[in-house]
C-alpha cells in the first residue's frame, strides 16, 4: 500500500493495469490447420469427434459448429450420405502456404 499525498492507494485483482493476453487461434482455424494434414479426402463427424484437436473435439456440438464455419468459407462441402444422421465432409485443398478461415 503505497501512499502518494499522504492518501493511501490500494490495487485490487479487478484493477488489471497490464495488456491483455493475446488469445490462440479460434478453434474454426485450428480445426483448418489440422485438416490440411489429414490424409483423407473427406472428413466424418465421428472421425472429428476421436481425432481432431481437444479444442474442437470437446463437445459434440463445438465439433459440429466448427465445422459448419469451415462448410461457410468453402473449406468443406457437406457429402450426401446414405444413413440420415450422419455428417461427411469434403476437404477442399488450396495451395496457400497458411490458410485462413476468413478468407
């Protein structure tokens, strides 16, 4: 407790004067990193809910929605499947050295 004026001043947790800590890459573009080294052409959900990274496969539904934005920016393509239920995508393959999910 330092005092300046003769006023003591006091730091409180919720007084945090440093820079905010940069956040990772959102789970869509990890999702994005990861698919680019997967060795298949098309992707399952079940196969994204065993395999993927933690950030993506820790609930069914993060999964799913995070693979629905990669379906939105053209980085995947819903295949037509036989059994109702089920989710297979198609991975679409750039050449771009560090693909990014806005673009």
């Amino acid at each position: 407790m330092p005092k300046t004026n003769g006023e003591p001043t006091f730091s409180f947790a919720s007084d945090n004067t440093s820079a905010p800590q940069p956040q990772g890459p959102s789970p869509a573009q990890r999702l994005l990193d990861w698919l680019q080294k997967w060795p298949h052409e098309t992707i399952s959900s079940k196969q994204l809910y065993q395999y993927a990274p933690r950030a993506v496969r820790s609930d069914r539904e993060t999964a799913i929605k995070t693979a629905e934005i990669l379906e939105q920016y053209g980085w995947l393509s819903r295949r037509k499947t036989k059994t109702r239920g089920w989710r297979v995508w198609e991975i679409t393959r750039r050449p771009v050295v560090h693909p990014l999910v806005e673009g």
